[in-house]
C-alpha cells in the first residue's frame, strides 16, 4: 500500500522481531531411514527485511535520489549514519534534515556503498523522490513437517519483484491462509490460488532460500498422513506420481500426475525434474499448476520425493519440481533431522 507521508512516498509493510531456532531435531523409521510428515497446507508467508528497499523512483528528471545514484532494488542501510529499517523513520529522518545534504549508506548486489542526496522542497515538505518497503509477504504450500514441527516449503525462495533476487530477511513468520478461491490457469495467464492471511501467527520463518522458506511451527497443523520415507536422488523416475494440495475449505487433496523427464542433478536447482497433471478433478479445478501451489509434496512409490516449484507459461498442464533432497541441503542446520 503506498502513501504519502512527509514528502515520501512509502511502502508501508509489516515488520517483526528476529529469532533463533536452537530445538533439535529427529526422525525415525526403520534401519533410522529418514521419515517426514509430508504438508500440502497452503500457508501464508511474512519477511521483514534489515532495511528498506527502493521499489520506485520519481520519473520527474529532477527526482534527488535518481541524481545521486540510487536505483530500484537498492537496500538503504543508513542515512546521516541513522540506520534505516522502516518507511515513516526514513521520511522522518529526511524531514529533521531540513534539505541539508544527506548522507545515505546503501547496498547493492551485497556491496555497500554511499552517497550524497540533497533533498528538494515540494509544498514545504522535503523529498528524495523513491518509493520503498521493507518487507514481502506471498502464498505458498507446506512441502514437509518434521516430528518436533520444523518445517520446508516452496520449493523456490521469495523473491523481490524489483530485482528477481532472493528477499533478505531479518525476521518472518508463517500464518494461515483463507482461501477465496481459484484462478485457472490458461496458456500465457498462470492461474493462482486467492486467499487471505489469517491474523494468528503459526510459527516462523528462519531461512529464505533458492531452494524454499524454513522454519519452526510453535503448534504443528494437523496432518491424516504418517510420516513417509525420503527419496533418494535415484529413486525419483519417469512414471505416475502423485501431488498434495490445497485448493479449498476440504483441505490437502491427493492428485495424479506424471513425472515425464528427470534432469542430472546440478547445483542444487529447483528444477530436478518435469512434471505433467494427468488428474482430471485438478484439471477441472485448476486447469493445471497455479501460484500458490509452490511447495506442494510430490509422491511417488511411497516416498516423498519433491515438490511442485514452477509452472510452464504456455502450458498450465506442466511444470517443474525440486528433488526433497535438494531442499534438505538448503534446511539450517539447526532445522535439519
């Protein structure tokens, strides 16, 4: 939500405090395989970053902090050595200035850097000219639980739209999510699934990576499923599987698919492997693989061995999915079974 508030315009957005997770962990199964309680909740997800974010700049050829260097995507870290880690205390600090010349500390592709801004006077008011926010939020799908509630999901991180790039974070915690309803997916429009937050926070959320969010439930939601083995990378194969999802008031739903290609391993990208809807109730529902389904478990022969991560543009019907094993590389430590 933008607004106007002492000469700048703001992203005003939810921040939190930061905590560290230290419970250990545990799974067990026989011979001390690896077991995890497979998700396919849909949840609500909340970052606050370490500072503030510019999402826009004036277009006006004026705009001071386009002529002093700055662009869409920078973190800005501090100004006048004030750090800076929320919208209203940057408009404030910029107000107290008077129009004096601005020292502003900001950050890009991780390297700091600085730089001088002399606000203008607009209406008596003082403006740099951006836009910014300092914190994301999305929908997204439980891929796994762990027996003491750590869990994974997504598949893929959040990211900003400014810059593509993964969103820092300082804090974040998981909520529910009411769901409104389902956008189907044609070719060239993804569909999505439409929900709201529910205030109640669940848990939170200690990591954001390229490869899912991780975090701790304070009370573990309810699962109809035992926990069921991890896949290793060479148990994933060509052939029918099947995906757990949300999609509304009735709760995480089995559907049919086909995993149709299984890519060498590399990186540790989110995309290990294809993945086509053959279930004609998801078909009907969803027209295929929609936003928000990020994250959904992908079982094939009893074990859990991935998640849905991505859909293709042009055909709603298929998509990509992460191997679990992927996904657990990228857990914290302290997270991990």
């Amino acid at each position: 939500m933008a607004i106007k508030a002492k000469g700048l315009r703001i992203a005003c957005l939810l921040s939190a405090l930061m905590i560290i997770f230290s419970v250990p962990v545990s799974a067990a199964g026989p011979e001390n395989e690896l077991t995890l309680i497979p998700g396919g909740m849909t949840f609500g997800a909340k970052l606050a970053y370490p500072a503030v974010m510019i999402t826009e700049l004036d277009l006006d050829p004026e705009c001071p902090a386009a002529a002093a260097g700055l662009a869409v995507g920078d973190m800005i870290i501090s100004v006048n050595g004030i750090k800076t880690t929320d919208p209203v205390q940057l408009t404030e600090t910029v107000e107290k200035a008077g129009g004096e010349p601005l020292t502003v500390e900001f950050e890009r592709d991780g390297k700091r850097q600085s730089t001088t801004i002399v606000p203008r006077s607009v209406n008596g008011k003082y403006r740099i000219g951006i836009t910014v926010r300092n914190s994301s939020a999305g929908i997204g799908t439980v891929t796994f639980i762990t027996s003491n509630g750590e869990f994974g999901g997504l598949g893929h991180g959040i990211c900003c739209k400014e810059n593509g790039k993964l969103a820092p974070l300082t804090d974040g915690y998981v909520c529910g999510v009411d769901i409104k309803g389902i956008k189907k997916g044609n070719a060239g429009e993804p569909g999505e699934i439409r929900g709201t937050f529910c205030n109640a926070r669940l848990g939170r959320i200690s990591a954001n990576t390229a490869c899912g969010v991780f975090g701790l439930y304070a009370v573990a939601p309810e699962s109809p499923r035992e926990p069921m083995p991890v896949a290793a990378l060479q148990d994933v194969k060509v052939g029918s599987a099947t995906v757990i999802s949300t999609l509304g008031d009735d709760g995480p739903k089995e559907y049919g698919i086909e995993i149709t290609t299984v890519f060498e391993p590399r990186g540790g990208s989110e995309k290990g492997f294809a993945i086509k809807v053959t279930d004609p109730a998801l078909l009907e529902r969803t027209g295929g693989i929609v936003q928000g389904m990020s994250g959904s478990p992908i079982i094939q022969d009893g074990k859990l061995v991935g998640a849905v991560t991505h859909v293709m543009i042009n055909d709603p019907t298929c998509g990509y999915g992460i191997f679990i094993t992927t996904m657990l590389e990228k857990m914290p430590e302290l997270l991990k079974p």
